[in-house]
C-alpha cells in the first residue's frame, strides 16, 4: 500500500496555509525522524572536518572557471566559443548549487571563513538570497517533503511534466529566484520568507539581496555599453544555459517519493552516478544518508554509505534508471497525485515504521 | 543550587560530549582536548533537537540537525541557524567523576 494513495486533490505546498496547520497538528513539524544505528565513534570519525579536499576542489572549480570562460570569451564570435561556454555553463550555473549547499551547511570546509565565502559566491551564482536560502534548508532539513511546512519541495502534485522540463534550462526557476530578490532589495519579503526567516536575520536578507542586485546591473550595464552579450554569458547567463546537471540531480533527490513521512528512507534516493558528476555535485547523490546525518562532509558521503546501506533501499543503479524510476511515478501521480513509491528494504534493514506514516491515510479516511 | 554527579570523567572521549538527564531535564556534558569539563543545556536553542548527537571541535559543539555551532563553555551562539544562546552551568571534576551544579 503506498503512504497517501487517497489524496486526489491538488495540495496547498505553501507555508502559510491549512496544510501548513494540518502537519503540526499531526505531528509532522519538527517531529523526531528514523536514523540508522552507528556507534559514536564512528560517527564521529565520518563527521570530522578537514580543508584539504574542498580546498583542492574549490581551487581547480575557479581555474576552470577562468581557463573555460576566459577561452569563451577569447574565442567570443567564432563556433569555437561554444564547448567552452558549454562548460562554463555547468561549471558556474550547476556546480554553485553543490558548493552553496555543502558550505551552506558548515560542512565543506573545517574552516569558518572558507565555508562563508565560498557560500556568498555560489549563492550570487545560482540567484538565492544567501540568508533567505540558509534559512529555508535548514527547514528542508526540518521538515523534509512535509507538505506546508518544507519550501525546498521541486515536484509538486499533481506534476506538470512541461514546468519540469523547462527547469533545465533554468525556467522559471531563475525568474522566480530573480523576482525574490528584487522583491528582498525592495526591503519586502513574501509570507513565506517571513514564516522560515527569523526577524533578527531579515535586515541581513535585504542586505545581501541589494549587494546581487547591484552586480547583476553592473552587468547588464556593462552588456548595455558593450553591446554584446557577453558579459551576460560570464554572469548570471549560466543560470540558464548551465543549470541542467543541478536540475537533472536534483529532482532525482526526492521526486516521486514519499510526502508526509518521518523516514528519508521513505522520501529522499540515493544514486550511484559516473565520478565527474560526483564531482560537480559533491556527493549529494548520496542523498538519504545526507539528509539522516548532514553533519557529513561531502567528502565522507561514500564511506558513510558503506556503512549503512544495509539499512537502507538499493540505491538506483545510474542516473538513467533513476530517471526511469522517478517519471514512471510521475506519470503515474498526474492522475493519482497520492502515489508515491515506496523503495523496498533489504532484509537486513530495520523496518519502516508504519505509526509514523498513517498520517494522511487516517487524515483521508 | 547543588552539585549533581555525573559520570565518570572517562565515559566521556576527549572533545566530545554525552547527554545527561535529570529531574526532568536534559543536559549535553562536554569534555575538552586537555580534559576539562563543561556543561550545557541539552537541546539547541533553534529546534529541539539535543546536541549529544553533535560534533564537538576545539571550544564548538555543532548541532547534528542544522550544523548550528555554540561555544559550549560559553554558550554563545556562533553560526545560523542558531541566534539565542545556549545556557552553561558550572561542572568540575570531583576525583575521578564529572559534577555539574544545577537550581
């Protein structure tokens, strides 16, 4: 029996509406979620920090940035641009989002300094307001797929699957992350940034929010002057024409799954991908053992998955099957918005527990 | 006020941190890299989740859920999404076990 077969109407995934009333009355707020056993020790030899691999990482990301986009912008004008803005592309517009997640969490770096700045410039990059964003995780972590409680959901339901394609290519995503800061430089915040955003941190969300505001009409100013469209190529472009591999990877991480449930096993899948992928998107295709301990680095990710997957459902076995698995579900809730897949356990796993997710089947019936 | 035992000061690992639970409430316990002893309340002041779980490195204590960080032996609010701060009580060791003082 899948978890929330009975939904059949379009679900209100704001967060100030009555499914926002409905998952705290439930239970399903800030509620106590499954983890899988490890000892201490070993918890705290994957949890341990170092410089040494996001510092490698982070220095051969910005050579390449230069080496591709400044060859781009050498060869600007002839067809031998494109392979190098193909790969600037996914260097600036899909790589931000791994390295503003993973410094967003503290993680990357052992160092304080390091995480905040590379979170400020991956931030500018992929269009979120750093403090809104910091503060809307940190309630994606709360309230993983809680409908009304968690603003990081990517596929509502019903999906439209034409909106989901459109992503790839940044729309509307990038209109909509453009419009909220405009709207955050304005001074003004939605209902929803003002529900995740303490009051204490929103003077700070403006702040930021005029600071890439600022940049982005120096560069369309200077696009304007030159009259070309090459700086929008080297600035805020990618977002467009880069973002695919953010957007392949990340709807993979919880489409098709579970809503309303207290176990990542439930809503959240792990993948095996090709290496220059886990590259580019610092293992977050390990994304149930994320979301269980994110006090791993990125770097740790695999070794952790070594140790529990036996806990956990078969990871996909490529990004192709992942895909495979997740739009068959898809398809399938365009008619039946209440399916989600539920992945099997090995037997060597601990059960799901059923107590936490009847919520919607006792809410329906 | 009174002193409460603890433990002893072995069960806990240098820089790490147990949880401890009395009359009701809950409390994290930290020990340094040099072997001192500290105490604070056990859950974060963003959610309410409890900080033994964390990762303890040099004077930090960083919440397992949100990698919020404290200065455990000040309580002091270092990194969103923590703002307030976390409150500290008095712990010393008596001998071979750990002893903090509560109201």
């Amino acid at each position: 029996m899948n978890i929330a077969a009975n939904h059949t109407a379009k679900r209100d995934y704001s967060l100030t509406g009555p499914e926002s009333a409905h998952a705290v009355a439930a239970g399903l707020a800030s509620a106590d979620w499954y983890h899988s056993d490890l000892p201490r020790k070993e918890m705290k030899a994957l949890m341990r920090r170092s410089d040494q691999q996001a510092d490698r990482d982070t220095v051969l990301w910005f050579a390449l940035l230069i080496l591709t986009g400044g060859a781009g912008a050498f060869l600007w004008g002839s067809w031998a641009a494109v392979p190098f803005f193909l790969a600037y592309g996914v260097l600036y517009g899909s790589v931000c989002d791994s390295r503003w997640h993973e410094c967003g969490h503290g993680t990357a770096f052992k160092t304080t300094w390091k995480n905040d700045v590379v979170y400020h410039i991956a931030s500018f990059m992929v269009m979120r307001n750093p403090i809104a964003w910091r503060w809307s995780h940190a309630r994606h972590h709360t309230d993983t797929i809680i409908v009304g409680r968690d603003p990081e959901i990517a596929v509502m339901r019903p999906p439209e699957m034409a909106l989901l394609a459109l992503k790839f290519f940044g729309l509307p995503s990038a209109v909509y992350d453009l419009r909220a800061l405009l709207r955050n430089a304005w001074g003004r915040l939605s209902d929803d940034e003002g529900d995740f955003i303490p009051e204490a941190e929103q003077g700070k969300a403006v702040f930021w929010a005029r600071v890439h505001m600022a940049i982005y009409c120096g560069a369309v100013l200077w696009a304007v002057l030159a009259w070309s469209i090459l700086p929008l190529m080297l600035i805020g472009g990618p977002r467009l024409y880069g973002c695919w591999h953010m957007v392949m990877m990340g709807l993979i991480q919880h489409g098709g799954l579970a809503e309303d449930v207290l176990d990542h096993r439930l809503n959240s899948r792990t993948v095996y991908i090709n290496p220059i992928s886990r590259w580019l998107y610092w293992n977050m295709n390990y994304h149930v053992e994320h979301h269980m301990f994110p006090m791993v680095p990125y770097h740790a990710l695999p070794a952790l998955h070594a140790r529990i997957k036996d806990d956990l459902p078969a990871p996909n076995r490529s990004i192709a099957d992942a895909y495979r698995d997740m739009i068959g579900a898809l398809l399938r809730q365009r008619k039946e918005p209440g399916y989600a897949i539920r992945p099997v356990l090995p037997s060597t796993a601990r059960p799901y527990r059923e107590e936490l997710h009847d919520v919607d089947i006792a809410r329906e019936s | 006020m009174a002193w409460i035992d603890v433990c002893d000061a072995e069960d806990i690992e240098l820089e790490d941190v147990i949880r401890f639970d009395h009359a009701g409430r809950t409390f994290a316990i930290y020990r340094d890299l040099e072997g001192q002893v500290f105490a604070t309340d056990g859950l974060c002041t963003h959610e309410q989740v409890h900080l033994a779980d964390g990762l303890v490195m040099d004077d930090t204590i960083e919440c397992p859920k949100h990698n919020g960080r404290f200065n455990y032996q000040t309580g002091e609010a270092l990194r969103a999404p923590v703002c307030v701060n976390l409150a500290t009580y008095p712990a010393r060791l008596n001998g071979a076990r750990i002893e903090i003082e509560v109201s």
